[in-house]
C-alpha cells in the first residue's frame, strides 16, 4: 500500500516526489510512467534514424521521465504567460513557488547557463502606445543537452527514494472503502491517494480516468498561428536587452501573443498528435544556426470539450499536411497581395527557408483569422522598431499548441473524488515548465505539512 501514487513522471510529478522527500514525513511514493528511463528516450527524427515521424508505440520525444521538460528545457517565471497558476493560488505565491523551482534547477546544475529577464520598461511603454503589449518573465534557458544532464541527475536521486514503474500502462483506476487500485495488465497497485500528473500526452486516456470518477472537464484550449522567418537583425532594437521579447496584441475579434522567439534558429517540424506542424529550434538545439530569427504568433481558442478543440485544429492542419506531412510557405509580400508564393521565388527569396516547404497563399489554406492576426501583430511590430518588416520574411502554416482541458480542482488540485488530485498540465491550469514544477512543490508541501498533523 502506497501513501501517494503519482501518474506521471514529466515534471509537476518529479517536483511533487522531490518536495515530498524534503519533508519529515515518512511516505511511501510510487511513480508510475506509460513511456521510458531518461537514457532510453531515443527518438528516431532526433537521432536523425527517420525523416519523419514512425508513430513508435510509446513516443520518447513527449513521454517518459521528464516529459516535455526534456526538449530545450525553458523555464519562464512569470504570471504573465505559462498558465493560471497565479490565478487559482495567488500571485506573489506562484512566483514564490517558481524562484524555488530554479533553486532546485540550480542545485542539480542548471546554474550553467545564466537567468535573463525580459523586462523593458521603456519598451512596455511603448508598446502600450501602439495597441499591443510586452509580457515579461525571468527565464532559465537550459536547451536540450543540459535539460537531459539535470533530469537525469534527478532521476538518479529519486530512483532509490521511491518506487518507480516504467513502461507501466495504467489501464483504469478505481475505488474502494477509500483505496485506489490502479490497473495495468501486469499488476494492481494500491494507494491512499492518486496524483494524475501526465501532463498533455495524458490525452484520451487521462479523461477515461476523470470519467471514471464522474469528473467531466471544462473548457478546452488549443492555439494556432503563423510560424514567421524574418532576418536576424530585424529585431534587434526590441532584442538588444533581450535574449526574447513577447508580444501580446489584441482586437474585439481576437487576441494573439509571439511564442517561440529563436534567435539564430531553426524552423523544424513538430510531429504531435498525428499531425505536422512547423515549429521553432533553438540556437542551443541545432549544430547548425542561421541568420534568422523565428517564433510563431497564436491565437488562443476555446471549446467546450476537447473532443471539439482536437476536431477544429486537425480540420486545419491535416488539410496543409495532405497526409504527406507538408508545410505550406509564403512570403509576406505575397500574402499583403494574396497571391500565392512559387518554389521559384523561394529559392530566390532573400531570406532563405531553414525547413523544406511547399510554396503556397495561406488564403487558401487557413482561416483568415489567423492572417488578420500576424499582419495587426506585425502593424504593432513595425511601430516599435520604427521600420517595415522585410517583405522577404517568411510565413510557414502552421504551428499549434494544445492543451489538456481544465478540470475542476480545490486549491489543492482535490478533484471531487477526495484523494484523486490533478496535477500540472493535465489539470488544465499550467502550459509551462516552470508552472508545472510549481504546481508540484506546492501540492507537495500542502500534502507534508497534512500528512504530519494527520489531517489529509
């Protein structure tokens, strides 16, 4: 019999288990993980073993210890961005709570690379002045090699402390005389309490789970956007304090905010829930920079379940990919004249395409939303650096980002079934690292501090 069984190892779990260890009380945890070890975590795109995404069976890019953390590893303290953690606990908490975050960051060796901050005063003003606004945030930018250093040497701490099961399929969890049973088909494992912390890849399954206990989730989030090329220079005047800066615009239609913004990187494709989509690389995750500055610009938009958020998003990219993984380009030029970009101009264009692309006109392949978005977004961009984008910059369709749907919690993340919690992203309320690390110190000390005057 455990003491609390966590579902999950990406890193609201991991910082739940580590908080718990720091605490007097004596518990027995379990960790119980669908995906692998962190040195069995090969992906084969990433070890450059496939061209394109082989749809393994347990995909190591999104599951297994570590999570999503696993990638280029950017940790953004901030209440502006990143999630409702503020919201649901209070604000000067959640910071509290992230500033502890990097302490532990630090103490596993994240200390390496050096915390920057966004904030630009004079720059937010002017922002205000040109309808958009600067979201600013401490950030620890590890990139994918130290991200795997630090999780592995957390790994390495946990795995002699607590019980951990990899490779593990929970098949369903139920209840009985205030005991869960959690099921694989190798074995049942008993608990007292039951954390679900499995993050976004939790998907389908993580709602069986929910419904299981008669817990049916609330509004669901999925962004799209424009993922945009542009040269190197053409930020710099917004960029020169600033290892990034983001950029929140709004109308009465909708509202959008950059994402992503990669000095020197890459565009590469993002392989997620059977689609392609075009994301961004780091100068940090590449052998190979270039002279471009990429991001995407999203527009946030909400369902009221998530079979309908998935439904919407797949309508519109599985459309682009044609069921070849394609990825449309356009330059900005011809998107201002909507006409469609050759492969003739591409080769020509004077910003060069760091993903491979089909020419196209974004008219004819996303909603107009979406267009109406980037061009106000780069109205207001133009303001700030007193010049017009380079018309050569180019506009890739289309990076998104989806979200597990919001689940009505306590403070505590107590769902309705008492012991059953959710945890991090999957609990609807986080989309950042740094957030879901949060959620987890916070849910651990509530759970020490009970266990030890024996009132949980």
């Amino acid at each position: 019999m455990y003491d609390i069984a966590i579902v999950g190892t990406g890193v609201s779990g991991i910082f739940l288990a580590y908080t718990l260890l720091q605490a007097e009380a004596k518990l027995k945890i379990l960790m119980i993980e669908k995906g692998r070890k962190p040195a069995d975590r090969i992906c084969p795109i990433e070890k450059e073993l496939s061209k394109k995404c082989v749809d393994c069976k347990i995909c190591n890019r999104l599951q297994g210890f570590g999570g999503m953390g696993r990638s280029e590893g950017k940790f953004n303290y901030t209440n502006d961005f990143g999630g409702h953690l503020g919201e649901k606990i209070g604000s000067e908490k959640a910071i509290n709570l992230m500033e502890y975050v990097d302490e532990i960051l630090c103490s596993f060796g994240a200390d390496k690379v050096k915390l920057y901050s966004t904030e630009n005063e004079a720059l937010s003003r002017r922002a205000k002045e040109n309808n958009c606004r600067i979201l600013t945030t401490k950030v620890r930018h590890l990139g994918t090699a130290l991200s795997y250093e630090i999780l592995n040497r957390m790994y390495l701490y946990l795995e002699n402390r607590v019980d951990m099961k990899f490779e593990t399929d929970i098949t369903s969890i139920d209840k009985m005389d205030n005991v869960f049973s959690l099921n694989s088909k190798e074995n049942v494992f008993k608990s007292k309490r039951v954390v679900l912390a499995t993050g976004i890849s939790g998907g389908d399954q993580f709602l069986r789970y929910c419904k299981s206990f008669n817990i049916e989730p609330c509004k669901s989030r999925v962004d799209l956007g424009i993922r945009v090329e542009m040269k190197g220079d053409q930020l710099n005047s917004i960029l020169k304090n600033s290892f990034e800066t983001k950029i929140g615009y709004e109308e009465k239609e909708f509202s959008a905010t950059t994402y992503c913004m990669n000095p020197n990187g890459r565009v590469v494709k993002k392989y997620q829930e059977g689609l392609v989509m075009a994301d961004g690389q780091n100068y940090l995750e590449t052998n190979n920079p270039s002279f471009n500055l990429n991001f995407s610009i999203f527009v946030p938009k909400y369902f009221s379940s998530p079979y309908e958020a998935k439904k919407y998003a797949r309508g519109i990219i599985e459309s682009i990919n044609k069921e070849e993984g394609r990825i449309v380009i356009q330059r900005l030029e011809d998107l201002m004249k909507n006409r469609q970009t050759t492969k003739e101009q591409l080769i020509k264009n004077g910003i060069q395409a760091t993903l491979e692309g089909d020419g196209g006109n974004l008219y004819d392949e996303i909603p107009t939303v979406y267009i109406n978005t980037l061009l106000g977004t780069f109205q207001s961009i133009e303001k700030l650096i007193d010049t017009e984008i380079d018309k050569d910059t180019l506009l890739y369709g289309v990076d998104g980002k989806f979200y597990e749907p919001e689940i009505n919690t306590s403070e505590h993340f107590e769902t309705k079934e008492k012991g059953l919690y959710v945890l991090g992203d999957c609990s609807g309320i986080t989309y950042s690292l740094s957030q879901a690390a949060a959620s987890g110190v916070y849910l651990g000390r509530y759970f020490s501090e009970k266990l030890l005057d024996d009132t949980l």
